[in-house]
C-alpha cells in the first residue's frame, strides 16, 4: 500500500465518502453521455488516456465545443448532434442529481456561445430545466436593452 492509498482509505474511514459520492456522479453523467448520445467515443477514448481517468468538467469543454460546431453544421459527420446532447443534458439536469448539474452548470450552460460568437442561438433550443439554470447565469438574456438613446426596441 503507498502513502497516496492510505490517505484514500483514511479520507474514506473518517466519513468522507460525499466527496467520492460526488464524483462518481460526475463520471457518471461522462459515461452515460457517452453511451447515449453518438459522437463521443473518439473523444472519451483520447480524454481517458491523456488524463488517466475521467474529469468531467474538463471532459465538459469538448463537448461544448463540439456541441456547437454540430449546430453550427460545421462539426464531423459522425461526431454528437448537438439536438441529442441537448436532450439528454436536458433529462440530467431534470433528475435533479447534484454532481451532474453541477457540470452541466459550470461546464457546459456557462460555456455556451455569448451574443456576437458563433455558435450563439443554440441556447434558445434549451429544454425548461436548462433554460431556467441558464438565466440564473445570464438573467439579462431575452431582455432587451434599455437606457438612453435605445428604447425597448433597441437602439433608437
């Protein structure tokens, strides 16, 4: 057993098990992106090995990035359409477990495109879960904007 072991076992002997908890959630939701939503693989496969294992927010920014080059219609042909990601991150961030909205959160909604970016408009495709945490993000998404010289309209 090496020093990094028994810290492990020590870490999970004093009750700390939340953290594990959590992160095993966070691999999950990789994993079952992965498994569900075509596209994935080389990606994961490269990810796996250049990180020896999985860390799902960086794991994240491929798939923002890839998410959007499909909406785009600029991504690979047999890379994730970006309709199905949206689904399946839309029914994660329903089941409402911590760990995978926490990366569907930080890692992927506050990843997305922002006005004048390519890519900008696939949040308007969001499902009513996601919708709702993107605007805690950017609450003055949809708004017009107002002050002098602009009306509600927009400039004036």
């Amino acid at each position: 057993m090496t020093a990094g072991d028994e810290k492990r076992e020590k870490h999970k002997a004093e009750g700390t098990g939340e953290v594990d908890e959590r992160a095993a959630g966070r691999v999950r939701l990789v994993e079952d992106l992965v498994a569900q939503v075509p596209g994935f693989e080389d990606a994961y496969e490269c990810h796996v090995f250049n990180e020896h294992g999985v860390l799902a927010h960086l794991f994240f920014w491929d798939v923002v990035q890839d998410t959007v080059r499909s909406y785009l219609n600029e991504g690979d042909a047999d890379g994730p359409d970006w309709r199905q990601v949206l689904a399946f991150l839309e029914e994660k961030t329903r089941g409402r477990e911590p760990s995978a909205i926490e990366v569907i959160v930080t890692s992927f909604l506050y990843d997305l495109p922002y006005e004048g970016e390519p890519g900008y408009g696939i949040e308007a495709h969001l499902g009513p879960a996601m919708k709702e945490r993107y605007l805690q993000l950017r609450p003055w998404y949809g708004v017009p904007p107002t002050g002098p010289g602009l009306t509600s309209e927009g400039a004036g």
